[in-house]
C-alpha cells in the first residue's frame, strides 16, 4: 500500500485515525495493538504471506532482546547473544535480498548451482536494521528491554516508517510508545509535513521521473550530452523529492499518533563538501553505520590505513544495503573514496574556495553518484558517462533535450527552489496572521492537486521501497 495512494489516503488512514482517536481514546493498550494490527494489515496489503517473515523477526529479536537482558543481570558477556541477533537478522536479509544475487554471480564463475527465484519483502532492509538496533542499545545498556513482544512489534512494524524509513532507534521512541501525548497541536503539525511530502512526491518527484527516464532509455539511441546531464539532474531533484517525500510524509503520520520522529533530510543539495552532503542526506541510515559499524570499527581515531579500510568498510555496505547489485556496490565506493580524499588530503584546500565553488564541486560529483545508482548495467552506466564528459562524440544539442526542457521548465525550476531552504526561510519572515490565513488554503490546494494528479497517475512506487 503506497502513502500516495486513493486507498491509503481516502480508506486506511481515515480509519485508522477514526478508530484510534474516537472508540480507543485514553485506552493505551488498545490503541497500541489496535495500531499494531492496522500495521501488519498495511504490509501485508500487496504480498500477504511476506507478513510471516516480519512476525518472525519480531519474535526472533524479542527473544534476543530479552537473552540479552538475562546475560546483563547476570553480569555476564553479552557477546554470544548480540552476535546470534546480528548472524539470524543478516542472514535473513541475506537469504531474501542477496542469496540469488549471489548464486547467479558464482553461476558466472562457472559454478553449477541452482538459483532459486527469492521474491524480496519491501522495506526489509529498513525493518531488519531497526530491529537489529534494539539489540544492540540493550546491550550497550542505551534502553531497557521490552517485555511485552506487542509493544516491540509496533516498534519494528509501525506503519508509517515501516516501508521506507526512517530507521528509528528504538531509545528515541521507548517512551512514547506507552506515554505519549497527543494533541491538536500535533496533530495539525503532522497533517501539514503529511501534505508537504504528498506534494514533493506526486507533483515533482513524478514529473522529474519522465526526464530521467527519457534519459536513461536513450544511452543508445543518440542521447546528447545536455540531455545526459539534464536527466542527471532530473533524478537528482526526483530521488531527493521521492525519498524526502515519503520521510515527511512518515514523520507527518507519527506525530498525528503521537510519535515524534527525527527529520531524515536537511537540505542536502545546498552542502559544499561530500562530508556536509553526507551529514545532510538519509541521516537515519548514515547515523546507524556511523554507531554500530564505523565506529566499534575504530571511527576516525586511528592510522589513516585504518581510517581508510573503516571508510571504505562501511561505504561498501552502505551502497550494498541498497541493492543487490554490482552498481550499488560501486555507488558506495565512489562516496567511500571521496570522503576518504576530503578528509585526508582535501579539506583544507575545498575550504580556501570561494563558496559557490565548493557548492559547484559537490553538486557535480553528486549528479555523476546518482547515475552510477540509477544504471545498473555497467554497459549501460558506462555509455551514459562517456556521453556526459563528452567522450562518446555525441551531439551538443538534438530535439529531445529542448522538447524535455520546454515542457518541464517550471517543475524543474520550482524543484531547484524547493531543494533550498529558501522558502522556509521566507514563509518564518512572513507576517504571522498572513501564515494564519494562508496555510489552511495552500494545504488544501496541495491535497486537492495532489489527489487530481494521483487519479490520472499510472502506477509510481517510491523508489526506497526495494530497498
């Protein structure tokens, strides 16, 4: 079930917020397996039978989670157990996410085995990591354990963020799971950020993915290099849109329950360092390399061999966490290499630049990232950045490129604009009544359009949702 969907936004969650805050008000309990239940209903909406393997990790990891307890009392190693959760939540995701990926590489190899053909749980890799997080924060004595496997299920499985993030620590929420509050206040609050994302995806993430599109299917049929670079800078703008999107739209829906969720972007294509740009996007995911990998790894206080090795360590998972397939692997690559020059030989030379120069540096290297995401086929990818550097003797111009620019110049411009915290900044300055009076009108102009758009849409999923 997509958040932009006629079934979710006009069905589900009228339900669901009906249900909560009428018949079940005040009555915590039931209002947490009621939200549990609608949880499990939600991913189980389009593959059924893929709810088993989250009950499972939801019982696994409170197994877990109590092991670890019982060793901590007991003053003993919690060694055994936090290495048991991380084997069975990795080698679950393995079997899922990687095991055909790898038999069909080994089969390459020219090995005999048989590849099985593994359908893939959306959002596991999201659901997995946050479940694995519990452990660890028990281990490391962050959080107290849960005992009750219905609260831990609503925390691994709660609907808004279940799919796509943000990866929520379990200590950010252990509270409110069982005390928080609501309010008007926040209820309103989180209907606003809800709209803002619904409109970043369906109004510019949906109309930037015809561009990109365009581009990444003409590699070889005389894509010019404008065009290559304009559907660089297409899904640039759309990834941003679609996963900051769904994000708002995620933390929008906690807090209308009651949740308060940590921002998982903050304006990442205005960074002028890949360090600034990595401290800006997906922050969830990069805060959990960060605590359960890079620094148990020794972080950045050690050789600069070894600050290479953990840099290339956990940007290699990183771009692998993406997908099962070679290009992510070197996606992360590439960002483990450029932060890896940043900090040991860069930093001082980027920061004597003017600023537009380092916001110039950052964006380019940035662009040239999503296309060795976006591309799988190294054949493909390859075409693709010849033909943006000039080195595939294509064309400077051709009618694709000004047919795509003409018709999509107002989105395009409207979503540079949108991607700064210009307008932020100048809704803060405006006039408090005139806020007053505008917001009520332009998030009903949003929904309205929004849902225009979404009934004339053809199927667009979220792009994290693979992953």
């Amino acid at each position: 079930m997509l958040f932009s969907s006629s079934v979710f936004l006009f069905a589900y969650l009228p339900i669901v917020l009906v249900v909560y805050y009428i018949p079940l008000r005040g009555l915590r309990r039931a209002q947490n397996l009621f939200l549990l239940a609608a949880s499990l209903l939600f991913y189980a909406w389009g593959e059924p039978w893929f709810v088993l393997v989250m009950a499972a990790s939801i019982a696994a990891n409170y197994g877990f989670g109590l092991w670890v307890h019982a060793r901590l009392c007991r003053c003993r190693s919690v060694r055994l157990p936090v290495a048991a959760a991380a084997v069975c939540n990795l080698g679950l995701l393995f079997v899922f996410k990687y095991l055909t990926f790898t038999l069909t590489n080994l089969g390459r190899l020219g090995l005999s085995v048989p590849v099985p053909v593994i359908g893939l749980p959306i959002g596991i890799s999201f659901f997995t990591f946050q479940a694995m997080s519990y452990v660890f924060d028990v281990a490391r004595g962050e959080t107290r354990v849960q005992r009750s496997l219905a609260d831990l299920g609503l925390y691994i499985s709660f609907f808004p963020q279940l799919i796509a993030g943000p990866i929520v620590k379990y200590s950010t929420i252990a509270e409110e799971i069982l005390h928080r509050r609501e309010n008007w206040a926040d209820f309103s609050a989180g209907c606003c950020r809800f709209v803002v994302g619904l409109g970043k995806k369906v109004l510019l993430a949906n109309q930037l993915a015809s561009i990109a599109d365009a581009a990444w299917g003409t590699v070889g049929v005389g894509l010019s290099m404008p065009f290559a670079w304009l559907g660089s800078l297409c899904y640039t703008l759309q990834i941003y849109f679609d996963f900051s999107g769904y994000s708002d739209m995620a933390i929008g829906l906690g807090r209308m329950l009651g949740f308060e969720f940590k921002p998982n972007f903050d304006y990442p294509y205005i960074s002028r360092s890949i360090t600034e740009f990595w401290r800006r996007w997906h922050i969830s995911l990069g805060t959990w390399f960060r605590e359960y990998v890079y620094i148990p790894l020794g972080g950045n206080r050690v050789s600069r061999g070894r600050l290479c090795f953990n840099l290339l360590v956990v940007w290699g998972l990183t771009g692998i966490w993406h997908g099962a397939s070679w290009n992510f692997l070197l996606w992360g690559l590439y960002f483990g290499v450029l932060l890896m020059l940043e900090k040991l030989f860069l930093k001082r030379w980027i920061d004597r630049w003017p600023a537009c120069f380092r916001h110039a540096y950052t964006l380019l290297l940035v662009a040239v990232s999503w296309a060795i995401f976006a591309l799988e086929d190294f054949g493909q990818l390859g075409a693709y950045l010849a033909v943006m550097f000039g080195l595939a003797g294509r064309s400077l111009t051709d009618g694709a490129f000004f047919y795509y620019l003409r018709s999509y110049l107002p989105v395009l411009v409207l979503a540079c604009l949108a991607s700064t915290p210009l307008a932020r900044r100048l809704w803060h300055r405006a006039p408090a009544r005139a806020v007053q009076a505008a917001l009520p009108v332009l998030l009903l102009a949003g929904l309205l359009l929004s849902t225009a758009y979404l009934v004339d849409a053809t199927y667009n999923p979220f792009l994290y949702f693979r992953f």
